[in-house]
C-alpha cells in the first residue's frame, strides 16, 4: 500500500511553477517585525521592507476584497513565476538562500546555482510562450528536464508523478520540424 500523498491541484491542473512556489514558501521562515511570522508583511521593520520587496502589495490589490484582509496564503498564491525566481538571485545569497535550500531537500548540494540555473531556464522559456514569440529554436526537451530536474530537487514522488503524466515527451516525439533519423 502506498503512503505517497497525491499531488496537489495546482500539479494536476499542469501549473508546475506551484511546485516551485510552496516549496520556496514553506522553506523561507521570513517573519516580520510585529512576530506574526507573515512574512509578507510590509510594516517599516519587516524583512520584506528591509529587501525591498514590492510585489506583495501589489499582490494584495489584486485580490478579491471581502472586507478582509488576505491571507498570506492567498498572496503566495498571488504571486507570479518571476517573483520566486528572482528569490534565488545572487543577491539574496546569504539572505535567503540558506533558508530556500530547505525547500529543495533532496538537491545533490546546497549551492543556490544548482537550482537557479534551471529556473532562469524555465523563466526565460516560460516568457517566450507567453508572449508568442518562436519557439522552434529552443530545446524544448532540456526545458522538460529542467522541470523534472527541480522537481527530483524537491521530492522523487513530484517528479515521477510529473515524468508519467506529462504529454510533452509525445508531443515532442510528434514533432513535425525535428529533421529525419538517420
């Protein structure tokens, strides 16, 4: 009998970045200055005043007001793929990384790179699609092994479940740009 959990809504619906996003969520124990521990809080003392951060309050105007004020579940989910790849900037190398690295636990090290490079990868992919533009060009199967990469970072379960359910292995097998074996 198997005891794995199955994946979540957001991995079933094929929005992968979800993945990124709770691990890099639960791993950063950025509290706030009033010791709330929501660490989206924006009060003059809070880490994220102190990083600079601007995308939570731009966040929170996007969310459906019900004369309450959101959740910091409602505002990670908020918040877009460009958000949490550029948490694993050089930058917050010593800030934040340490804490990040819990969220990729089975990673061969901890150096940020390992995981960054992926992303940037996937981030830049990710835009070109978004935005129409070719994508003849691009090694669209080194993007999937990005993605099952960073998965197998995070747990072997979420990439075995990602490398079975996914249909880009045959569409890139249909492919019919790719010149002829042989």
């Amino acid at each position: 009998m198997s005891t794995a959990r199955p994946p979540s809504p957001a991995a079933r619906s094929g929005r992968h970045s979800g993945t990124l996003r709770s691990c890099c969520a639960t791993a950063c124990p950025i509290g706030c200055a009033s010791g709330s521990g929501a660490w989206a809080d924006r009060s003059p003392g809070s880490t994220t005043a102190r990083l600079g951060w601007t995308s939570a309050p731009t966040t929170t105007s996007l969310l459906p007001n019900a004369g309450c004020a959101p959740n910091t579940g409602q505002i990670i989910s908020e918040l877009g793929f460009g958000f949490w790849r550029f948490l694993l900037a050089r930058r917050y190398q010593t800030t934040l990384w340490p804490d990040l690295a819990a969220g990729f636990p089975r990673a061969p090290s901890r150096r940020r790179q390992l995981v960054e490079d992926p992303v940037v990868r996937l981030h830049e992919f990710r835009n070109r699609l978004a935005h129409h533009q070719r994508i003849w060009s691009e090694p669209a199967a080194d993007r999937l092994e990005d993605c099952l990469t960073l998965a197998g970072y995070v747990d072997d379960r979420v990439r075995d479940w990602i490398a079975t359910t996914s249909r880009v292995p045959n569409i890139l097998a249909d492919n019919p740009r790719r010149p002829p074996a042989g």
